[in-house]
C-alpha cells in the first residue's frame, strides 16, 4: 500500500498517525479540506483487520464529512479519526485522554464527535484534555447523542426519496428493510412505524434484533438473505460498502435511503449499476447529515430547536440532488458530490479576493 498514493488520490490536507507506548493507543486522524471552517467529524473505535483497512476507512469517512458539511449548507471542513483496537477490551480512561491530547495538538484543525465504538462519556474522557470536542452531555451544556437527529434526517430523506420515486412522500404501505440496530436504526425504525411502514430488520448483534422485535414488532430477516428481501426500500444503517457488485447483482428494492457512511463500494461504479437498474440512491453524506448538523448547533450556543430546523432542511437537499442528477444525467451520488463540491469551489474562489 502506498500511503501518500491514496492521500494525494483522495486530496486530504493532513494526516496524523497517533501512538501512545504507555496507553497502547493506535490512532489516525485524517483532515480532508478546510475550506469552509474546520474539521469536524467523529472518533470511530473498530478492531480493524489491519492497519492498512483502518487508514483506508478514514480518509474515506473524512473525505465524506467534507462532502457532508458542505451540501448541509455548514460553515464546516471534513475530518475524521479512528481508534484501532476492540472497545469492549481496551477503551478505558487513560487512553481516551491521551488521544485527546492529539487532538488538542491540532489546535482546533479538528473537531472530534461521536462515532461508532464511542458515547457521551467517552466524549467527556476525551473534553478533559481538548476543548476541541462536540457531542458533549447535555449537562455538560452540549447536545448530547446526535443519532436521534441523525435518523430523523434519514426518514426525511427517505420520505423525499419516496415522493420523487412514487410521487408521493407516504411511507405507510410500504416494507422497509434496516440493516443495522445500532442507535441510528432504532430512532429510524420508531419513525417508520408511527408512520405505519411494515419494517424488516437484521444486525449482527441478536440482542439488537430482540430489541426492536419486541418495542416495535419488526420481522427478523436472515443477514444472507437481505437482497432477497420482498420489500421496496433499503436503509443500510450499519458500516458501509454494502453496496458493491456481490449485492447488487440480484438487487429487488426499488430506493435506497439510509444512515450508513460510504454505502457504495466504489462510487461511480456502483452508483451507475443503480441507475442502470432504475434504483433511486439517496447519497449517503446527504440524507445522514443531521447528527452533523446538530452538533455544529453545539458550536453556535446548542439550541434543540435550532438542530430540528437545521435537520428539516434535508428534504430540500435529497430534492436538489435529484433535480442536478435528472438535468446532467448523472447518478445521485455523482450529483451529491457536484453540489457540495460546487459549493467549495465557490468559497475557495471567493477567499482569494479577501
């Protein structure tokens, strides 16, 4: 692997390999543009297979949160860090607060959040040593979990997705299958089924799928047979890729809206195979931008209020993305990538008459 090959590739500004002797922390944080303010994006905890996988999965997820910031309409850059490691055996006090350090290092280049593997309380860990952190508990004066505003963006999404495929946004009749149990798949399914949706479910985690069979009465469906699935809409809600040649061979459901980063495997690739099959793809760094928007609400003085209606406004940009991909005849992730890119041109230009 050559490491500067993919950070030229990709276009990322810094990158910083962490180590600590004394905690055994192993950490990347990976900054991808700054055009628009700083770097915001969470602290992922994953026991990865290598290192090699744990550099590739945060310049992609930082190259998505500059995305992401951006068609959201935020003053923001895209960053992301990683923690290579199991959480449930070594995340602990010590080594949250010397990876806070690292971040403090970056003197506000990044601003860290929330993300898999990680809670509230690590986050405060983590405050301790870095003033630079978002997703704070409420009594601590933050917003605390994003995922509640995460998923409600995604079911707006999804309910705009459903209106330009359909011609209508009412998502009651229809079978809805989630991938992915975690916080954001809960929020969206009580979201769905208040709506009347019927909603299938699969995670990897048997006590996730319990859950969610009992509060919600979801149908439990076999994770080797979710394209199989007899429903119209996928909401992949777990780690991406999901979407690459292997499933997309028999793909049936008819859109695709959900919480997951990086769902398509190769981006042009499989974002043209979905168009080719007339299957409507909600962009991925779009449709799940609430928890974004509302920890950047953290940063101006928190307001719930404020969040929602920051949150509300992804209808409008899953619309503008269909409306770009219907008049360039483009596949919706091409078109999501054009606006937000579109967008930092327009402040890169602008910032060198100033």
């Amino acid at each position: 692997m050559n490491i500067f090959t993919e950070i030229i590739e990709l276009e990322h500004e810094q990158v910083m390999v962490c180590y600590d002797r004394n905690t055994n922390l192993k950490a990347i944080i990976a900054i991808h543009n700054t055009v628009l303010g700083p770097a915001l994006g969470g602290t992922r905890f994953w026991n990865y297979t290598s290192e090699e996988t744990a550099l590739t999965d945060v310049l992609r997820l930082s190259r998505g949160m500059t995305f992401k910031a951006s068609a959201a309409g935020l003053n923001l850059g895209g960053g992301k860090a990683v923690i290579i490691g199991d959480p449930n055996q070594i995340k602990n006090e010590a080594l949250l607060r010397r990876f806070g350090k690292f971040v403090q290092n970056l003197n506000g280049k990044y601003i860290t959040a929330e993300d898999v593997g990680v809670n509230e309380k690590d986050m405060e860990f983590i405050h301790s040593e870095t003033s630079h952190v978002t997703g704070l508990p409420v009594s601590m004066g933050g917003s605390g979990d994003p995922s509640p505003f995460t998923a409600y963006g995604v079911y707006l999404g999804m309910k705009a997705t459903a209106k330009k495929l359909y011609g209508s946004e009412d998502l009651s009749r229809k079978k809805i299958v989630v991938q992915g149990l975690g916080k954001v798949g809960y929020y969206l399914i009580s979201h769905l089924k208040k709506e009347g949706s019927t909603v299938y479910v699969y995670d990897i985690q048997e006590s996730a799928i319990q859950k969610v069979v009992k509060e919600f009465k979801a149908i439990p469906i076999d994770g080797n047979k979710i394209f199989e699935t007899d429903a119209e809409i996928y909401a992949p809600c777990a780690l991406g890729a999901t979407l690459n040649p292997d499933t997309l061979a028999n793909i049936k459901f008819q859109m695709i809206a959900g919480g997951a980063n990086n769902q398509l495997l190769d981006e042009e690739r499989d974002g043209n195979t979905l168009m080719q099959k007339g299957i409507l793809y909600a962009p991925d760094f779009v449709i799940n931008a609430g928890g974004l928007m509302n920890v950047h609400t953290e940063l101006e003085g928190y307001s719930k209020e404020r969040a929602l209606e920051k949150v509300e406004t992804i209808y409008s940009n899953i619309e503008k993305v269909y409306q770009i991909a219907d008049k360039q005849k483009v596949n919706t992730q091409k078109a999501a990538i054009y606006l937000a890119e579109n967008r930092i041109q327009a402040i890169s230009n602008l910032k060198k008459f100033m």
